[in-house]
C-alpha cells in the first residue's frame, strides 16, 4: 500500500500573534513542525510526505529538512488561499501509485503512531477515515443574535482532528468537483461526494496550537510526556 502524507504548514497563524512563523515556533526546544515531520517520516506505511508552505517559511523550512535528513520528503510547495486550495496544490505532486492520502496539521504536534495505523487500516477498508474524540462540553446552537436556539445531543457530537485519511481518487474527485466550496475540513469536500467517512478515535493531546495560550498547553503536554516510563503514551 502506497500512503503519501501531505503535512500542512502554508497558513499564516495571525491568531498566534507572533513575528515567527507558527511551524517554526518552538516548542520543547524543536519546530513545532518537527514532531510531525519525525513521526510521519518514521512510519512504516508512509511513502512520501509533501510538504505545504507559505512565501515566507518555505526558506527556513527548506533549511530545516535539509538539516535534519528526513528520506521522505517528496517536496515543498505553496499553499493557496485556502486550506483545500493548499491540499489541491500538494495532490498535483502525488504519484500516480499513490493509494492514500493522509493530511495533517503542522500545528498538531502530538499525534501518535498507533493512531496512524489506526487511520491506515480503516481508511484501507473503507476508503476514507478522520480523527476525533467525543465532544466534553454543552454545545448549544444560537442564533445570529446569540439566542439559545437548542441544546444540542453531545452524545452524537464529536471534535475532528487530523490526521484524515482519504483514498486518492476520492480527494481529487472532490477537490475538483466542489472547488468553489468552503469548508473547514477535508473531510468537508469528501462528505459532499456522498462517501462514507468512518471516525477513528483519537486522544485529546492532539490539540492545535492556534493562539499563545495553546503553546502553554502543549509545553505541559510535553513535560507529562517526558515523564513516562520509556515506550508508554498519554
């Protein structure tokens, strides 16, 4: 099975105020986009892995896969205005013998292993598979003047996170088909093929680093990991 990973770090994180590029803030002392580059470069199932930039990381980035040596990388390219238009630009450098699809957010430092297995082996079953965890929170609906409309069933609500996981063809088809579309996921333009998308449970450490806050977060995460005893995951 021929997997190719598209790791995204073309958006420009003006909520995370800061003069670095996000991808490139540190964290732990590495690039936040280090820890994903390292797991999906060590995974067995991963043939190659594309990277998504902007105009203003791509040079340090560049000098940033050059240091470190990861074999995989297949190549760097701009992302576009939006998020699909930065996955639609990556798929035009995909191998034809590319089976899957996997697309990750730099911005998600902590995904795990067995996760990605656990997505590789149902997204090979079913075609398509997505990251998520059950929903803790109330989650109410409200209207365009913040009036409680309804108390929505948490029970059927979940948060997705990447990594997703799509057949080829099925990305492109959608990619092509719903192009003038705006959604908030991949998963987003694949729904709308009237696919069937199976849900993964993920861990609720994947989070995204998206403001300042976030990163006291992760560098907490980071330390809790550093305790373990040696193989062992939160």
């Amino acid at each position: 099975m021929h997997v190719t990973a598209i790791l995204l770090a073309a958006g420009k994180g003006s909520r995370f105020k800061s003069g670095i590029s996000k991808p490139l803030v540190k964290l732990g002392g590495r690039p936040i986009i280090d820890f994903s580059l390292k797991i999906l470069n060590q995974h067995p199932l991963i043939k190659d892995i594309i990277l998504v930039v902007n105009s203003g990381n791509i040079e340090s980035i560049s000098v940033l896969v050059n240091k470190t040596g990861y074999k995989k990388i297949r190549a760097l390219v701009l992302g576009g205005a939006r998020r699909q238009d930065s996955v639609f630009n990556a798929l035009k450098k995909i191998s034809s013998q590319s089976q899957l699809v996997l697309i990750h957010d730099s911005a998600r430092p902590f995904i795990k292993f067995r996760e990605i297995s656990a997505l590789l082996a149902q997204a090979r079953s079913s075609g398509a598979a997505i990251l998520g965890v059950p929903v803790k929170a109330t989650i109410k609906q409200v209207t365009s003047h913040f009036a409680v409309k309804r108390t929505l069933d948490r029970n059927y609500l979940w948060e997705i996170q990447t990594p997703q996981v799509f057949r080829q063809d099925w990305l492109l088809e959608a990619n092509r088909k719903f192009a003038k579309v705006d959604v908030t996921d991949d998963a987003g333009l694949v729904e709308k093929l009237g696919k069937r998308i199976v849900l993964v449970q993920g861990s609720y450490d994947n989070i995204k680093i998206t403001t300042p806050e976030d990163l006291y977060l992760a560098e907490a995460i980071l330390r809790a990991k550093a305790c373990l005893p040696a193989g062992r995951e939160i």
